[in-house]
C-alpha cells in the first residue's frame, strides 16, 4: 500500500476519533445547549464520514491497478456497494451513540441488547461483502477483485480498531 494514503486514512480515523468522546459527554445532560451542540457533533462527523470514504476510495484507486475499461465497470459497483454500507454504518453510529449516552449506567438487559444489535450490524456487513463480492468479480480478474477486497477490509478493520479504542468499556 502507498503509505501517504494509508497516513491520510489514519488522520482521518484519529479525526474521527476525537469526537467520540465529545457524543458521551454533550449526551450526558439533556440541556437546548447540549442539544444544539450533540447536533453540530452530528454534522461534524457525518463531514468526517465523507472524507475517510474519500480517502479510502482514493486509496483504493492508488492501490488497485485498473484499466480504463475495467475502472468503468468497477467504480459503478464500488460506489453502489459503499452506500450500501454507509446504510449499514449508519445504523452503528446510532448504536454507539445509544451506548455513549449511557454506558456508565447501562443494565445487563440493555448490555444484552447492545452486544447483539452490534453482532447483526457485523453480520450484515460480512453479508453486504458476499453480496458484492460476484459483483466485483464481474467486473474483475479475481486477482484484482481479491486485492480490492483486501485493501477494503484492511482499511475498514483500520477504522473499526480505532472507534473500538475510543468506546468505553461496558462495566461489570
């Protein structure tokens, strides 16, 4: 992989990382202010959300080496699987921000709940790669559909480890 992509992708998970904690602590107290401030929090990581899928897609064309016709037929199903998956993202960004409004005080039913609603999202997004997977290989050799592949989940395990550091630890 091209390292100053990689570096990029990185900056911008830190990025991304930094407000983390800001949506536990602007959740905490339920005033117009915090409110007000919770959805400036939003939109500043909605904007975040967008540039690291920018920087992964660039990185992505950096890495993968496409003909013309080839990248004619790919970044259709790239950008068709990536919204796709910023659906599924979506609904795990709902599910931290739940779990940062609470967690310091969360019971073993809604722990329960959490864990498994967690586990579902992984599963729909493993399930999200199956489905395009015979998509990509359509479009590509299955050298350069597994290289795809790998730096998509190389990137996306980059990402997941760094929100995953920035959670708070549920407490026994």
């Amino acid at each position: 992989m091209k390292k100053p992509l990689l570096t990029v992708l990185a900056f911008g998970c830190a990025m991304l990382l930094a407000r983390t904690p800001a949506i536990a602590q602007g959740s905490q107290a339920q005033t117009s202010a915090n409110q007000s401030s919770q959805s400036s929090t939003d939109k500043d990581i909605d904007l975040l959300r967008k540039d690291i899928r920018s920087q992964k897609k660039q990185l992505i064309a950096a890495n993968v080496p496409l003909t013309d016709a080839e990248a004619q037929a790919f970044w259709p199903v790239y950008d068709k699987y990536t919204a796709d998956l910023v659906n599924v993202n979506n609904d795990k960004y709902q599910l931290i921000k739940e779990y940062a409004e609470g967690y310091d005080t969360i019971t073993d039913a809604q722990a329960d709940d959490w864990t498994t609603r967690l586990l579902k999202l992984d599963s729909a997004v493993t399930s999200l790669r199956l489905q395009y997977q015979p998509a990509f290989r359509k479009v590509l050799p299955a050298k350069k559909a597994a290289l795809y592949e790998q730096i998509e989940r190389k990137a996306q395990l980059l990402i997941d480890v760094q929100v995953a550091v920035a959670i708070p630890l549920a407490q026994p």
